[in-house]
C-alpha cells in the first residue's frame, strides 16, 4: 500500500501563505532548497488540488528552483472538477471524481508514495478521511497575522502528532515530520490533575 504525504509551508502562526510577503516568506536558505532537492527526486507522485495546480504550473515556467525540474518529471495527479485537458504541464492527469474517495483507491493499488503540497481545501479533506500518513511541516520563522492566510488546519479535524522526525534548515526553519492520529478524546489521568480534596 501507498504511503500519503502532505507537505506543509506554514508560518509560525499557522498560515500557507500572506499577501505582500515573498516565496518562502523570504527565508530560503541553501539547506532549505537543498531539502527540497532531496524530497523531489524521490520516486513519487505528486497529488494537487485545482488552485495549487494553476499555481505550481505559473511557477514552473517563470521562475527557477533547483527542484522544478524534478517537478516537471514527476508524475502528476490533480483533483478538478473545472480544470479541462490538456493541463498544460507535463506528466499531469486530471480526476475528476472525489479526492478521498480516488486516494483511498490509489493507496491500495500502488506502491508508489504520494506526496502533495500545499491543496488546502484538499489535505484537509484527506487528513480527516485518515488517509495522511505523513505530515511534513516546514515551519518558517514569521508570524503572518492579518496578511496570513490558507491555514490547513484552522476549522479542521483535531490530531494528535507522533514526531518521528526533526531537523533545523539554515539555522532558522524547522521542518518537522508527524504521524498523524485523529484525536478521539483524553486518556484519563493526563494533564494537570486537581489537589486532594479541591
């Protein structure tokens, strides 16, 4: 069975993204890109929604990182109910029917990891299917406040996280790797506990 990734840009205060702030809110670091080197030469596919999709696609084409072409050869599955073929972008096929739904199918009839970044309104989807196997958060040293915005996980299900692995890029940006575990309540005994007799 096929292992699911999301991986996650977020700032410290949670947000995919913030109007007037730069790509990697302006701290890439040669360690950073070097990481993303290494995840995107993986054999792999790569899972979109709609709106990542258009975005990753403009990206590619104007813009150059060390993994775009990696990008480019990998195979590609977006999620759409408006986007039409041909997709414009190399190695991408189009579905069209419901993401949990096809991913739960694509799990069990590949071995081939899946891995999708950022597709908000997708990941969360999947993460409550509990279909997330992996949740990699790249965690950048801003607070986005009122221009931040696309949370993954605002309104969304409540997990409890297995951290499995750790590591500092740059001296400054963490990238944080989790289990996921839908949470279904507290174990008793945990948290603070009260005074005899208060």
């Amino acid at each position: 069975m096929a292992s699911f990734t999301v991986d996650f840009f977020s700032s410290l205060d949670g947000n995919g993204s913030a109007r007037g702030w730069p790509g990697y809110w302006g701290k890439e670091g040669p360690e950073l890109r070097e990481d993303r080197v290494r995840t995107f030469a993986q054999d792999q596919v790569l899972v979109f929604g709609a709106t990542t999709f258009r975005e990753f696609r403009k990206f590619v084409a104007e813009y150059d990182e060390p993994y775009y072409d990696s990008l480019n050869r990998l195979p590609k599955l977006v999620f759409s109910s408006t986007l039409e073929e041909p997709l414009g972008w190399e190695n991408s096929t189009l579905i069209a029917e419901d993401a949990v739904v096809a991913v739960e199918r694509l799990k069990r009839e590949t071995a081939v990891p899946l891995r999708s970044h950022g597709s908000i309104s997708l990941n969360r989807a999947l993460l409550a299917a509990g279909l997330v196997d992996r949740l990699e958060v790249m965690l950048f040293p801003a607070i986005t406040g009122r221009a931040g915005y696309a949370s993954l996980f605002q309104d969304g299900p409540e997990f409890d996280l297995e951290l499995v692995e750790s590591t500092v890029l740059d001296g400054r940006t963490q990238k944080l790797v989790y289990i996921p575990h839908l949470h279904s309540g507290i174990t008793e005994g945990v948290g603070p506990q009260r005074r005899d007799g208060g």
